[in-house]
C-alpha cells in the first residue's frame, strides 16, 4: 500500500468529491485539487478573506498513475506548458502566438491518461512570473528563481473516476481566517517583494524564451536542467 494523506481547502465540507466538477480553466484542468500541506489548504479555504474548511482525505496510489511534473524526467517548461493548455489566454499578435504554439508543440506532456497530476500551484504572482518568462522580460534560470518565492506548493490533482474512487474522507478542521489569510497575504507579498529585490529585468544574460525559440530547444536539452 502507498497511502499518502491530502488535503483540500474550501469554504464548506467536501466529504464527497464529485467527478467532473469545477472550471476546465484551472492550473491542470478540471479536477479535485488537493495539497499534502494542511497549512496551505488553510490558505486556500481563506483566499478571500473569510473562514472556510480543511478537508483531509487518504489515497493509496498504487494502481493509480501519476503524473509528477516535478520530477527528473521533466522540467520547468513541462509545468510552463501544461499551464498554457488549461489556462486560456488572449493573444493579440503573430509573435506571441508563435511563442505558445512552440511552447505548446514540444513542451506539452501526454497526461489524458493520468489519473493524478501533480506539479506547481501557480496562483496570484505566480502566474505573472510564468507570463513575465513567456512575455520575455525575465530569462528561464529567473524564472526558476521565481517560482521558489513566497513557497508556492505542490498540488495534487484528482481527475480520473479511478482516483475518485480511490480517494477516502477522514475528517475536517476549521480554517479561520483571522489566522490563515494574513498567512497568504504574506506568502503572495514575499513572493512579489522578492521578484522586484532580486531581479534585475535589464540582465539580458541568461536562456530567453526567444533564445529557445531561435536554438529550437526540446524538452531533452540540458540547458533546461
């Protein structure tokens, strides 16, 4: 057995995930999207300033498949990528919609068949870090940089009836907001305070989304390492 405990941020009790609920648009698409921080699902339940709960659940993920972005086989462009897919953005002109098409092309994972995706939360500054990277203002090695700001966390991503099933209700804690949304406030101002203190957007060395595009770099290179 390869039980591991996960918990889900809300603003009421979910002791019965539904399959195929929630926005297509979100970070992985629609989901159930649960951490295995309980201080983070904290921050979730209160992201608008008012309590809610944290819902905890065990899952034995053996017989499940999933699909780690943080792991070896794949990088920060792999994460980039899959972002894109779910998160619709307008594109205004040919050069950017060459830039997601590239992105999209040779940096979107197979993941129809993961019963869990698991990867990178990318909510509030962080989706401006991902964009600064693909706008070109701020290099790949800044952007990893970034993403450690302010301690975004990992999520976990239940899509597949199979894992539905697999997923087990074991209690709810409540999520004030008094103690949990100053804590996200901080986390999001730490995260900013230290993309301004510590990026220099006139150093132009480093790997650019137009130095990929030029060199054609793949989702093997060892520049992305």
């Amino acid at each position: 057995m390869n039980e591991i405990t996960l918990y889900h941020g809300a603003k009421k009790i979910v002791s019965l995930p539904e399959y195929s609920k929630g926005t297509p648009f979100n970070d992985f698409g629609a989901g159930f999207y649960c951490t295995r921080q309980e201080d983070m699902a904290g921050q979730w339940a209160c992201s608008r300033g008012s309590s809610g709960f944290i819902n905890k659940y065990s899952i034995d993920l053996d017989g499940l498949k999933l699909l780690d972005l943080n792991s070896e086989q794949y990088t920060l462009m792999n994460w980039v990528a899959v972002i894109l897919h779910y998160r619709k953005q307008r594109i205004s002109d040919p050069s950017t919609a060459r830039v997601y098409d590239y992105i999209l092309d040779n940096f979107l994972v197979e993941f129809d068949d993961a019963d869990i995706i698991m990867g990178n939360r990318c909510d509030d500054s962080y989706f401006t870090f991902a964009r600064s990277f693909i706008n070109g203002q701020i290099s790949y090695e800044q952007l990893k940089y970034c993403m450690a700001l302010g301690v975004s966390g990992e999520q976990y991503v239940i899509r597949s009836p199979k894992a539905y099933e697999a997923l087990r209700f074991t209690t709810c804690l409540p999520a004030d907001s008094a103690v949990f949304y100053p804590k996200r406030k901080v986390r999001d101002s730490n995260a900013r305070a230290g993309y301004w203190a510590e990026i220099d957007l006139s150093d132009g060395s480093g790997l650019y989304i137009s130095d990929i595009l030029i060199r054609e770099v793949k989702a093997d290179d060892q520049c992305l390492r």
